[in-house]
C-alpha cells in the first residue's frame, strides 16, 4: 500500500499538534486510561450514529467486539460527508477524524448536536487514542475508505467501490501504549446500550460479542422509550399503579419523564441530559423535586387528603418508593460536579418545575385512584419518617448519656487519622477476638457483629436508627446515614467486610452491602468499601513455610509446590471452614497485615445493576432471586455490584 504524502499546511500541522495533546494528557479528554477511559471510546463513536439517528436518519446500530478487542462500529445513516472541508481541505470526513473537536461544525442541517459522550469530545479523540482506525462511508452511490495509525492519517479517503446504500462504519484498535487494559467488559457496554436504547424511543441497538468461541449477543429496541425503561427498572419490584406515568414537553428544551411508584422504600431517580446519565444530578432534577413535592400536597389538600390542621408532605415522603427517569435535552449543557455529571444550567430547573407542574397536575386530576394510592403511601411514609425522628432522638439522647458516642463492642484504634485508619466489621465473636489480638491497633479498629443483621429492604428508616445491630456500625463509621450522611466525618478511610467464605458469610456481607448501599451510598461510591479475602486452605509441611490458598481450585497452589520442589504427598492441607479456626497471628498473616492480605474494594459503576441486584437478593420475589444466583453464583468473587 502506497503510504499518503503529506503536504503539511498550517492548519495540517495544528492538527498533529492538537492530536498530540491528546496522546500525552489522554485523561484531559477521555477521564481517564482505565477500562473505564477504554470504553468511552466506544460510546464517543456510538454517540455519533445515535446523533445521526435523532436527527431521524439512522435506524440500527450495531456494535461488534472483535478476537483481539477490536470495536466495530456500523450504521445505517447518511454516511459522514466526504466532500471537501472548506478550511481544512481535506475530505469532511477525514477532519472529522483528526481535528479535534470538529464535532458540532458539521451536519449543521441535521438538526442539532444532542448526544454525546461524556466529555463530548468526538472521533478525533477515539483516532488519536487508537492504534489504526479504519472509516468505511457509504454515500453518494460510493464506498470509501480512509485508515489512520494513532491519529495519523496513512490512507487518505478514496472511493473504493460502488454502492446504493448509505451508513458509516468505523473499527478501531485501541493503543495499548495508552490504555492500562484493552479487555472490554461485555455487561458494561451491553448495560450502556440497553440505556442507550431506552432513550431512544424505536433505535436498534446490537452488541456482539466475538472474542469467545460462543459469542454473545443482545438486541435492544423499545418503542416504549422511557416508559418501558421505568418497567424495566421495576420489573422484580410491587408497582402500586399497574402502568407507568409518562409526560412529555417539545421546545427548545425538551424534557420527558416516565414515574411508576412501587411498594419499596427507597428512591430511585434517574436525570439524563442529552443521553448521559448526570449521577450527580442538577438543575433538572432540582426542578423535578419541587414540582413533584408541590404538586402531591397541592392535590391532597384540594381533595381534603391533608386537612387544615395537617403539616405538609416534605419531599423525602413523596419520594418513598419512586421509580423516575427523566431525559431532557439541552443545547449548551455546563457539567459540574466532581465527575463532571451534575446539571449546571440553571433556566433548566423552571423548566422543568413547571412542565412537571402542569403535565404531572393534570395526570392526577385524571388519574384520582392512581393519585390515591400514592398518596396513602406518602402519608404513611410521613408517619414513618416522624417515628423516625424520634427513634433517633432517643438514640441521640442515650447515646450522650453513655458519654462516648462509640459504641461498646468497637476496638478503636490509637490513630485519630481517619484516611490512614480501618474498621473491620466481623461476623461472630470467636473472629472478633482473634481479630482484635491479631490486628495492628495502631490504624485498625474491631467491630464486631453477631446475630441476626436487619435486612433494610424490607425495613423503613424508623427500624434502622436504634436497631442494635446496625447503630454500632453507623456510630463507630460516624458520619451519619441517609440525607444526613457526611463523607467528610467518616472515621476510617477503610471500611472492611471481613465475614467466612461460606453461605452464612456471604448473606451477612450481602446484608451490610444492601444497607451501605441504601444508606451510606457515597461511602461505595468513594471507594471507602471493602472485602476482606479469607485464605480458603492452607499447606503446610515441616520445613517448608505455609501456604495460604485463597481460591477453591487449587491447580495453581499445586503448581507453587511444585516449583518449590515440594512433593504434594506429604503436604497437609487444611481447609478453612471460618475465620473462627484461624488464631490471631494467622488471621494477621493471611487476612489483614497490609503487606500480604488481599481487599476487593466494592465499586458502584451503574447505579442501575446495583440496585437490581439488590432488589433481587434482599427483596421480596423469590423466582428472580433464586435465577439470579444460579446465574451469578460467584458474584461475590466479582464485586462490581
Ligand atoms: C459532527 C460529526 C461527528 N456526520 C455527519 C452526517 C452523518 C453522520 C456523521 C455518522 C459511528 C460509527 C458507525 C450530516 C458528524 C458527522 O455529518 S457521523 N453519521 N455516523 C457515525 O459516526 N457513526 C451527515 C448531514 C448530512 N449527511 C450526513
């Protein structure tokens, strides 16, 4: 192949030059090199045909993950323009790949730019970050092609054949240089798409998988939009009212909303702006919140629900047991926040107020027994919430008596330095004290747990201040639970699930796990979690130091006694049944000395497949449950809750 010469222009080598400062600060545009960074390369060019098909064009988008973690990526759309770029001189669709942020400059007639990824920074970001990216566009009765390595153009766009068919399609191999992995992980880009689909109402999402001899694939298409994605989040969960509430404004800020109340207790709010899921909320949902609250105490007083005397529903109430996602698009989104995912525009929040306002007011005077049900469970729920505050109050007061707010079972450590501190939460008393003997007190605190914990999926926040087995964790982590939780008290930069390897352990991890979730989120979300990894086995010969095994299979133990020279007939090996059978120096040893123990840290990197996960394994449904866990049986193992 003959490579392309290059006339470097001016603008040619402010090209080079820009594609540059992507390589050597990629985390500037793409967030980070992690497999997180890896797939936002995907969703950069997805995003482009999913643009291509709000604007009405595309119907069906299919993504393939190749032997070897190539992306490939096809649409049926127009197919980007290949005529010449006016300033750049170069093919439309070559300055699409290799000037940054050229995004925006083109389709100008095909309707306007709202998706886009994360940090919105378009295919000449993918190009630079990837070890060759091959564009095949057909358009115009013709196929072309253009190639590129890292960023460098070494084909040129050239019509390659004929065709009476219009889309583009796009593969890339992303640069190993840059990224710390390339293996794509199939749940997050089909968790990604299925999102992607829901909302956009009638758009073809396929994902295929190619890298195992048994490829997996999904198809998503919903032509419920936002309403079959409120079903899907509810689907193991009691609705009150059998259809989800839809409601809707065009404009130039359109806005749609989809809520369905179910029975639970907790709040499940979902806020999109323009496609990305904005985790840390804003404007909009600032909007969304005062317009419900005004609207559910402004029916219930007009229909005599709340009397005169009666004090207003707070929002908290109103919220309980809500299922929402809302969607609205915004032409010049400011992300702020911590990850750059919370609303800034502040016109979006009256907006929203007061088309929830209207539509929503509406939807009520239509709807009264739909109306009536969630209002008793809003009542019910302000009951709840007033037998909470004095639970609470009561265990304010005793605690205060007792003078320390610490509670008696915990082991402190010496350290008052919360980011250099741990507290082990340990199942049983024999595995507390072996714990407290064997830990370091100089950093590590003990608490320990025993009896049956709370199951919070199935309590209200009255049953959990005050209940004796949950108030020692929540005291001795000291930053509150709930809307009152405050990262910036927490006492222990590591919080630590140190429960056996066994069915007992698993369920009591799960049930502290469910309880962090639901009422400590940003300590999951700060990466303050933690799961100690007890050894499975351990061999030992005399003579020969022991070894602890952490696995059930034991092949690669095999395999270090053999390197060592050991034969492994005369090797004893013990299998631990619970943290109970190991004395302190051992726990020390294999569980909890820095230097040699192993932590899984729990992540939350979709708050969607958290909280479906846990509505399965703590709620009240037992078919789904029981086919979770045949299917996800080692879900311990793999943390990503
Ligand atoms: C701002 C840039 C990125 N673009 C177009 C038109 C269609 C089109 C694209 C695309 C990813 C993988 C398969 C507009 C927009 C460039 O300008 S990008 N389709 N698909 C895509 O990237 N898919 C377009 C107006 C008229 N004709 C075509």
């Amino acid at each position: 192949m003959e490579k392309f010469e290059h006339e470097y222009n001016a603008d040619q080598i402010q090209v080079l030059e820009g594609l540059e400062a992507v390589r050597k600060r990629p985390g500037m545009y793409i967030g980070s090199v992690s497999v997180r960074g890896l797939h936002h390369l995907v969703y950069e060019i997805v995003d482009n045909a999913v643009d291509e098909a709000l604007a009405g064009y595309c119907k069906n988008i299919k993504v393939t993950i190749e032997p070897g973690n190539i992306i490939c990526v096809e649409d049926d759309g127009r197919g980007i323009p290949v005529d010449k770029h006016a300033k750049t001189g170069l093919s439309a669709a070559e300055t699409v790949y290799t000037v940054l942020h050229a995004g925006g400059k083109f389709g100008g007639d095909s309707g306007y730019k709202v998706s886009g990824g994360l940090h919105g920074v378009g295919a000449s970001v993918v190009n630079a970050l990837s070890e060759w990216t091959e564009v095949t566009i057909q358009r115009d009765g013709g196929i072309y092609e253009m190639k590129f390595e890292r960023g460098k153009t070494i084909k040129t766009l050239e019509k390659i054949g004929t065709s009476d068919k219009t889309g583009t399609k796009v593969r890339f191999l992303a640069d190993s240089t840059i990224f710390e992995t390339l293996e794509y992980e199939y749940d997050v880009l089909e968790n990604r798409f299925r999102e992607m689909a829901f909302l956009t109402k009638g758009l073809n999402i396929e994902l295929e998988d190619l890298r195992n001899e048994v490829p997996r694939t999904a198809k998503f298409c919903f032509e419920g939009g936002l309403v079959s994605f409120v079903e899907y989040l509810n689907k193991n969960k009691e609705k009150l009212h059998p259809t989800p509430i839809y409601i809707e404004k065009e404009g130039e800020y359109p806005v749609e909303i989809s809520i369905q109340y179910t029975t639970s207790y907790s709040e499940n709010i979902y806020t999109f702006v323009n496609n990305i899921n904005t985790i840390e909320g804003g404007t909009h949902l600032e909007g969304f919140k005062r317009a419900l609250t005004k609207v559910f105490n402004d029916y219930a007083r007009e229909k005599g629900i709340l009397k005169e005397k009666d004090a207003n529903l707070v929002g908290d109430d109103i919220r309980e047991g809500i299922t929402a996602v809302i969607s609205v698009k915004v032409k010049e989104p400011q992300f702020e926040g911590q990850t750059k995912t919370k609303l800034g525009n502040s016109e979006v929040t009256g907006i929203v107020q007061s088309m929830v306002n209207e539509h929503l007011g509406n939807f009520l005077e239509e709807n009264p027994n739909i109306a009536k049900a969630i209002l008793e469970k809003c009542i019910s729920a302000a009951r709840a919430r007033e037998a909470a505050r004095k639970a609470r109050e009561l265990v304010r007061k005793k605690n205060s008596l007792e003078t320390a707010t610490l509670p008696g079972k915990l082991a402190d450590c010496s350290s008052k330095i919360a980011d250099e501190c741990e507290v082990y939460i340990v199942e049983g008393d024999s595995a507390g004290g072996s714990a407290k003997q064997g830990r370091d007190r100089k950093f590590q605190a003990i608490l320990p747990l025993w009896g049956k914990m709370l199951n919070v999926e199935k309590a209200r926040a009255d049953k959990i201040y005050g209940n004796d087995k949950l108030n020692p964790v929540i005291l001795a982590i000291g930053a509150g639970i709930g809307n009152e939780f405050d990262i910036t008290k927490i006492r222990y930069g590591k919080v630590i699930i140190m429960a056996d390897a066994d069915v007992d352990g698993a369920h009591i991890r799960t049930l502290l796990l469910t309880f962090f979730f639901r009422y400590m989120r940003p300590l999951i979300e700060n990466g303050n979690v933690y799961l100690a990894q007890p050894p499975l086995y351990k061999f030992s010969k005399k003579g020969m130091e022991d070894l602890y095994w952490y696995e059930d299979d034991m092949t690669g133990a095999f395999k270090i006694l053999e390197e060592r020279g050991v034969d492994r007939d005369q090797v004893g090996i013990q299998r631990y049944k619970g943290l109970g059978e190991m004395n302190p120096e051992q726990l020390w040893e294999t569980t909890m000395n820095p230097e040699t123990r192993i932590l899984v840290k729990v992540t939350m990197d979709d708050a969607i497949s958290a909280d479906e996960t846990f509505t399965l394994l703590m709620g009240d449904e037992v078919n789904p449950r029981r086919e979770f866990i045949e299917k996800n049986a080692k879900y311990v193992k793999n943390l990503d809750i």
